[in-house]
C-alpha cells in the first residue's frame, strides 16, 4: 500500500494506473463499516483508493470537530489489511484555500431533515466530495467508482444529485448499513456512548423494526407508523422520524420499493441516526 499525504504525491500515484478505480471517501476511526464499502470497492475495481480527512467545513460551530476521533495509525494498517492500494491523507491547508469558491446544498432537499438544524452542513460535505472526487479522477481512469454508506441516505441523495447536476464522471455506488450484533448501525461517534448509552442508543433500531412490522402487517399509513416509531425511542431525545421517498419528498403512505424511513435524535450528548429503505 502507497500512503500519500500531498496532491501532487497522489497524481504521481494515479498516473499509470489501468482499469477501473474504487474509491471510499472516510472521515477515518475506520469501522466495520468502512471496511464493508473497502471490501465491495476491493471486489469490483483494479485498483483501490481510501481518502482520510476529517472535513472541517461540514462541523457547524459547537459541534465535536476537535472530539471527532482520529486514529492515523490504526486505520492505516485496516487499510493496508483489508488490501487498499493507495491512502490519501491530506491536510487542511491542502484541501483549502482562504477564500474558496462555494459549493451550496440544494434550497429544499439540503434544508430538510438533517439541513433544518445544521443549515450550511451540506455545503461544506458537498464542498469536499466534489473536490475529492475531481482529485481521483485527475489522471482520467477509464472507470471510477465512489463508495458510500446507505446510513447517511440525504448525504447519499445529495452526492448522487451533484454527480448528476455537475455532469462528473463517476459511478456513486450506494452500500447497505452494516450494524453490530445488538442492532446498532455502525458509527465511528459510537465510542462516545457509555454502556448505559448504547443500550438506550438500541431505541433506534428497536424504532425501525416497528416499522417494519407494521409495513409487513400491510399498514401503510405514515402518520400511524411514525406514532408507533416514537413509542420506541422514549429514550432518546428525538429529533425527527420521517418517511419520505428517494427523491426526499414528503409522503402519505408508504411506497414499497420507494420509501425511506429516517431516525435522528441524541443519547446523552451523542447525536445519532439511522434508516430503513423500504
């Protein structure tokens, strides 16, 4: 495995490369996770990429930028492990300029949902994919795939909206939420939950199999399924339950094949959230 810490070090990296490209953007304190998408990258592509950059520009003022868990050393060899051909881990100051251009989340679908309290979030994540992803594919591999996680779905949804509206060359590939044997979806802010927490944080999921239940017993109605949902989570300080279809439009009843039911709120400090696609 080639480890790259600067621009022109990846170039140099990906300048001969033949066949096709995976690529899994992370944030680091790998997980199972990760290794999920690095192991489907693994098995599709000739040659795979991981990107290590805890993104300043998505963190809002108060949120856990400094706390986020950083563990160079330890992800590096998951990495070199689980077969990654080359890791890029850049700085900030590589990454940025004092005055950048800006790159802004669409007004309705980057406002709802996880954009109604964190405005300008999307931005920045949005910001730093397109900017990755235009550095992976600098050298014009002959095909080029991205990696992403089904759990953040309005990331996911945003991601493949820019591809589309911004015309870039890449294949977004959409993976399934890995979770723990509890049920917990995997997530690198877990380890901020303490035992008690985590047992609380199981609400989420507990929530989302109710949902099933009822959409398997053919109710459909989602204002009955939402009331349902919240009598699971008495133990989280819910922020929304919503069930809208892929597009993130607001619906009535529930569209087999079409639907996504989404849970955020926090344990303790902890923010967490997680989804079912229907």
């Amino acid at each position: 495995m080639i480890i790259v810490h600067t621009i022109d070090a990846l170039f140099e990296a990906t300048k001969s490369l033949k066949g096709t490209i995976g690529f899994v953007p992370t944030m680091g304190a790998l997980h199972e996770g990760h290794l999920t998408l690095i192991r489907q990258a693994r098995s599709e592509n000739d040659t795979v990429i991981v990107s290590i950059f805890v993104n300043p520009t998505q963190f809002l003022e108060g949120e856990d930028l400094d706390a986020y868990p950083r563990k160079k050393e330890a992800d590096s060899k998951i990495c070199e492990l689980a077969g990654v051909d080359i890791l890029f881990m850049p700085t900030i100051d590589m990454m940025y300029e004092a005055d950048e251009l800006a790159i802004s989340a669409p007004s309705i679908r980057g406002f709802i949902l996880e954009g109604t309290k964190r405005a300008g979030h999307f931005d920045g994540m949005l910001q730093v994919v397109m900017k990755l992803l235009n550095l992976i594919a600098y050298n014009k591999p002959s095909s080029f795939r991205a990696y992403f996680g089904k759990k953040d779905a309005q990331q996911l949804a945003l991601i493949e909206q820019m591809v589309r509206n911004y015309f870039i060359n890449v294949e977004i590939i959409p993976c399934d939420i890995v979770r723990d044997r509890d049920g917990l979806a995997l997530s690198s802010r877990n380890i901020y939950l303490s035992m008690e927490e985590r047992k609380k944080a199981l609400s989420l999921s507990r929530s989302l199999k109710s949902a099933t239940t009822m959409i398997l017993k053919k109710e459909l109605n989602v204002e009955r399924i939402k009331k349902e949902m919240l009598l699971s989570l008495s133990e989280v300080e819910v922020e929304y339950v919503a069930l809208v279809n892929r597009q993130f439009k607001s619906i009535e009843q529930v569209e087999i094949g079409n639907t996504i039911i989404l849970v955020a709120g926090y344990v303790g400090t902890t923010r967490l959230i997680d989804n079912l696609w229907v």
